[in-house]
C-alpha cells in the first residue's frame, strides 16, 4: 500500500468519525433494551441455548429452529463467554458491523456520488428509517446488510476471495442472506459477463462457480446434515410458522400482495420507487447512454429489492 493510499484511508476514516461516534453513542442509549420480536428467537433463544450447552453442538431443539444456519446465535453467545452475558453486551456485538455498514455503504456511494456530495448522500442512506431501526436492534439483519454491501462492493472491484467470504458470510446468518447471496450472484454475471464465444462463456462461468461454491457447499452441507438428523428442512408440522408455508388460493395470493404492499408503505418505501420511476421517466436517454448510470441504477433496483425483501420477510 502507497503512502498516498494509506494518508486518503486515514482522512477517510476521520471523515467518518461522527458516523463512528454517533453509532457508539447510539448503542450505548439503547443497550439497555430487551431483545424484540424476531430477535426473541434468532439472537436470545439461540444464544442462551448455545452459550448454557457450552456449544455442544450445531442444531437447535424444534421449538425454535426455523431452519436457519445458526451462526449468529453462535457468535452473540461466545460474546457473552468472553464479556459476560448481559443486553449491554449484546448490543455492543452489533457496533463493529454498524461500523462496518457505514465503511461500505461510504465505499459504494463514493463510486458514484460526486465527492462534494458524498457526506450529505451518505447521511440521507443511513438515515433510513428502516436500517436504523433494525440498527438498535441485537438483530442478524444488520450483519446481513453489512455483508451484502461488503460483497457489492467486492463485485464492483472484482475481488474474488472477498466476494466469495462475503458471500458465504450470508449464508451463515440465515435463509434470508442466500436471497441476498443470488442477488449479488445476478449482479456479478450482469457486470463482469462478457459473452463473445461459447467457449469464453462456459470459462467465465466456471471461474464465476469456483467463487460462488463455497456458499452452496456450505448451505447445501448444513441443510442436509439438518435433515439427516431431523427429517424437514425450514419448517416442520408443528412449528409455530408453519402456517406460513402453505399454499394459498388466488384469493390468498391477493391478500399477501396487499399486506406486501402494505408492508412497503408502512415503511415509507414506496416513495422510493416512485422517485425511481420519476428519475427513470425524465433521465430514460441520458441513462440509456451512460454505462456509469445504467450500472448505478442496476445496483440501485437490486439493493433495494433486496434490502425490502429482507426486511419485510
């Protein structure tokens, strides 16, 4: 590294300190809330059975395993093995990937974002009201945002080893992050696959599976190890959330649109699609010609479908 890398790192990181400070001071003002709805089950009920077993062993009992490969669990209770168990811990587990959302998301808009601006767009992303929502929260979906941006960014750099432990990093927090894991998967192809012969192709894609493979091992491995050992997969007959995996009729189907649609306006993000569709209807041509703001509106359609689809399931 160039002394003139590290010297822009280092002002980088003073820029960000407020960010820095603010998250800290932030967590501290909540660290004394108790765990709260889905983190009930994947952070308290998986830690404390993890952290009284001793780590023992990788599956959970049925009454509250959705399935899931439980590393979260896992690292909140080795939290609570090396600075004892307690909330002002737990809370304190979330700050380095606070910290670290703020590190990429600052990466990713610099990409793009006109550097007199930089400040001000990362402002306004980190004050979206979802994300900071779940940020006082001791939740595996901020670990699942901190991931997802780390291997956005990895992609856009073509860093082959980071993409592939940023990835595999998703699968490890739970179902959710192999969502996140294809969409990042769909913009690597979309961005880096250049199809010119079949023969060229076919390697791309061979390279592209050395790098993606780790991801797929792992979560095929865990599922049918889980399997073998209890006979379902995501769900079983009596778990409180097996409801949710029937079929439904078409009237079902338009009940779970409406309550999605729903979902998306309680959290106001629906105003977000309409400046993106008003962007796209004033800006079609110049956007059509540029690669810079088709590739910009690819990861802004992407990250978003994701981050809702996260969030709302």
């Amino acid at each position: 590294m160039t002394n003139n890398k590290k010297t822009s790192e280092i002002k980088q990181f003073i820029a960000l300190l407020p960010f820095f400070i603010f998250a800290a001071v932030a967590t501290w003002l909540v660290s004394d809330h108790i765990f709260f709805w889905d983190t009930v089950q994947l952070g308290a009920q998986h830690a404390t059975f993890f952290y009284e077993n001793n780590f023992s062993g990788i599956l959970l009992p049925d009454n509250f395993d959705s399935g899931h490969i439980p590393a979260f669990g896992i690292y909140i209770a080795f939290c609570w093995k090396l600075f004892g168990r307690s909330l002002l811990v737990s809370h304190f587990a979330m700050l380095p990937f606070i910290f670290g959302i703020i590190w990429q998301s600052h990466l990713l808009l610099k990409k793009f974002i006109n550097p007199k601006y930089i400040y001000f767009a990362l402002t306004l992303f980190l004050l979206d009201p979802t994300l900071l929502g779940q940020a006082v929260l001791v939740s595996p979906d901020v670990v699942l945002v901190f991931l997802f941006l780390l291997a956005l960014n990895a992609v856009l750099q073509q860093k082959k080893v980071l993409t592939s432990i940023a990835v595999a990093g998703l699968a490890l927090v739970s179902m959710r992050g192999m969502m996140a894991a294809f969409a990042i998967l769909v913009l690597d192809l979309l961005f880096s696959l250049k199809i010119k012969t079949v023969k060229s192709t076919i390697l791309q894609l061979l390279q592209k599976a050395v790098i993606y493979s780790p991801v797929l091992i792992l979560f095929l491995s865990f599922n049918l190890y889980h399997y073998y050992k209890k006979g379902w997969i995501g769900y079983h007959e009596e778990s409180p959330w097996a409801e949710c995996f029937q079929l439904v009729d078409f009237k079902g189907l338009l009940y779970n649109i409406g309550i999605l649609g729903w979902r998306i306006l309680d959290f106001g993000r629906v105003f977000l699609w309409i400046t993106f569709f008003v962007i796209g209807i004033f800006y079609f041509k110049r956007i059509k010609n540029d690669a810079s703001a088709r590739k910009l509106l690819l990861i802004f359609i992407v990250t978003l479908a994701t981050l809702s689809v996260i969030f709302l399931l």
